[in-house]
DNA sequence: TAGATTGTTAATCGATTAACAATC
DNA sequence: TAGATTGTTAATCGATTAACAATC
C-alpha cells in the first residue's frame, strides 16, 4: 500500500468512519453510499469519497461500500488487525479507568503492565494485572517487547518517566499529563489533555451566551 | 469585545498558550516575545501574533507581551474568571479520576452533584460530594443552575441521560461516552472518545514502521 | 532617536467541496 | 442497457506563513 503523506484531518476522522461502519454491521447492512454515509455522520460525501481513496479505491461505482468490507479495510489502516502491547504508568482512578476499559483489548491493545510509584500499591492486581514498582518499568518494556506507554501520572513526573519509556525502547507514549513531552522525533506522542477539552468547552458557553 | 466567528483552531490553541504563559509566570518571567514564545512551543511566531490578535492587541511594539497580563486576559477568553457549575454522571473510574482532579476546581470548574444507575454507590461520597439516583437528576440541573454536564458512562445510556440534561436546561455536555449526542444546535458538545485516540496513535505506529 | 517587535496585509499553502467523466 | 454512484480532477474556501509598515 503506497502513501504519500496523508494529512492529520484524514487520519482523525477514520476511527469515526470505523464507528459508524461497525455500528452499520452489528445491524446487519450490507452495502451504504457515501451519500448515506454522509447523512448519517453529518458529513460531505464528498469528504468520505475523498477521504477513503487516499487508500485505495474501497467502493464500487453504482453500488457504494460493502460495510463488512470497508469496516476491516479501515481496522487494517487504524492497525486494528495487530496486537499492540501496553505499559500503563500511573495506578489512579485514571489509569484504572483505561485499564478496565474492555474495548482496548478488543481492539488489540493489549495492557502488559501497570506500574506506579506508591508502593501500597505494588502487588495489587488490576483485572488480572500487577501494579509493579517504578524501578522495574525499563528492563520491562524490553522484555515484553512494549510497543505504547501511557501516561496517566501528574505532570511532575511524566517528563522523567517519558525518558525511562524512551530508553526502554518505547515506540509511541499516548500523553494524560499536563506537559509537552519533548521526546526524540522517532517516538510518537498522543496527548489527551482533558483540561484544554474542558477550556475548549468553557470558550464555547461563553460565546454562546452573548448572542 | 467583538469577534468575528473565531474558527476553531484558533480556541483550540487558546488553552496550550494559556499552560505556557502560566508557566512563565510561575517562574517570575515578565514579558515575553512573540517569537520567543514561539521557539517554546514550537509554532511559528506569525501565528502566535495572528492568533492573539483575533481578540485585540494584547501586546506592544518593540516590547512584546506582559505575560501576566496576557494570561489574564487568555484566562478571561476562555471563560476562566467564571464560575461554571458541572454535575457528572457516572461514578465509575473516569467519573472519580475527574471528580479528584483539584485543578479543575482551581479553573472555577465546581463538580456540584454526581449521579450514578448504581443504587449500590448511592450516598457515598467523592472528594464530599455524595453519589445520587439518576431520577434526581433533571431535577438537580434546575436547582443548582448547572452549565456542564459530564458523560463518564457507557455508550449505552449516554443518548438518554443526554435527553435528560437537556429537559434540565443544560448548557454543554462533556461526553467521554463513544457515541455522537444528537442534542440542539444551542447545546455545545466537547467529545472526548479516548478509543480513537488511541487509534490514531496505533496508525502512526504502523505507518513509522515501515519507514 | 534607533532598535525591536507588534499588528496587519498579502502570499502561500492545504483542505474541503463541487462537478463530472468513468464504470459497475 | 440505463441508472447509480464511485474515483478523481478542478474550484473554492480557509488557515498558515511571510513580509513589512506602524509604533512603542
């Protein structure tokens, strides 16, 4: 599959495609346009046409998408179609909301270890999964061939900790701290910054109550 | 104040300047150039300057920005001098790990009520804040002059509580559930699927691959 | 005043939408 | 075959960057 640069707008919107191509499915639709598709997701069909043949042509003229066949398409784009190997960073309410987040696993990601740097924590078990001591964190990525890192520990830490993930051998660090991680341009980095989301939010009501 | 329809990538950017020049602030710094600004956070100083001038000229010729001034004034932007009442549903992890967040509350963002299905959580308490039946909610909304709803539940009951926010009067809904609410255009929604975060990180790691 | 740096206009770049020929 | 709908090119729209005059 060639590629040349496939822009961010594009790449952000395929896990919806893939949400509503999933839904489709489960309700058992053979085939959709993209006009449909279109009317459903309250996009252009231009934009799904256009969208979709950044990868290949996935349609058939005067007959639409299979969604059965769309659906896996996009999965083997988003890499759905391959196990993914996880370390979670941070024992919180956060940390343990992800990790009891049964979907992720469904997807392929799979949570290989938990760790945290309050030691009352150590040993617990989270759904079958050991919290372990920080110290460990390095030789473990190694080990068990950890492909992401996710950070859900306080911003004071994180900064030291992205270090550790990247000299274990970390490929990508999806991002719950408040900081820009400055990690080398190897490692990719994908941040949830839940309080900008809410900002973002706060701007909007504001505005909204002017008019 | 006037404004023009300011596009969404401009408030998107809003909250990382606001990080920053907290952070600058926080470490005595007085003014700041649009340019060294923009060797901190990586983007260009045209946009910086461009940006900020949607809402006025914050800055000084031959000077630069006072950074505490300018965070006020990004903080009063963003709606932050205000007090915005937030009421969330769902007492599970997310719901805690949002609850326990202290600096939500320092941004004058006041969890007011939680509400839970779970007859089982009823009455106990999150950082004081006692767990109430669904059936109060409506109810609460109007009481309490809640802005903000927060969805921390399954997809499954998002599109009714949605329902329910809305015949409370709420203002914006801050949905973590993997579903598309369709409310009234005068209700704002911020979504936050964390499930195609992820993908967009499991693509990028499958693409570097190749490479 | 001279130097620095903003505010703002103009140029470029990229993304979205429209249109339509290709084709199932 | 005729009708439908894609794949793709062209037109439009918007956002980013560059440039520079205004001004502190």
């Amino acid at each position: 599959m060639e590629h040349k640069e496939i822009s961010k707008a594009v790449i952000a919107r395929l896990p919806r495609y893939y949400r509503y191509l999933g839904e489709l499915k489960d309700e058992k639709v053979e085939r959709v346009s993209s006009m449909e598709l279109s009317e459903l997701m309250h996009v252009t069909a231009s934009q799904i046409r256009q969208d979709l043949n950044h990868f290949g042509g996935f349609g058939q003229q005067g007959y639409g998408y299979n969604v059965a066949f769309l659906y896996d398409e996009i999965g083997k784009i988003l890499g759905l179609d391959q196990k993914h190997h996880l370390v979670l960073i941070g024992a919180g309410h956060l940390g343990q909301a992800l990790a009891n987040y049964v979907n992720f696993e469904r997807r392929g990601f799979l949570i290989k270890g938990i760790f945290d740097r309050d030691e009352k924590l150590h040993g617990m078990k989270i759904r079958g999964i050991e919290v372990r001591p920080m110290e460990e964190l390095e030789q473990f990525i190694r080990k068990h061939d950890i492909d992401i890192g996710v950070l859900t520990i306080p911003k004071n830490g994180a900064i030291e900790v992205s270090e550790t993930l990247v000299r274990g051998g970390i490929k990508a660090i999806w991002n719950f701290a408040h900081v820009d991680l400055n990690v080398p341009d190897n490692i990719l980095v994908e941040n949830v910054h839940l309080s900008e989301s809410l900002m973002k939010l706060s701007y909007m009501i504001d505005r909204a109550k002017e008019r």
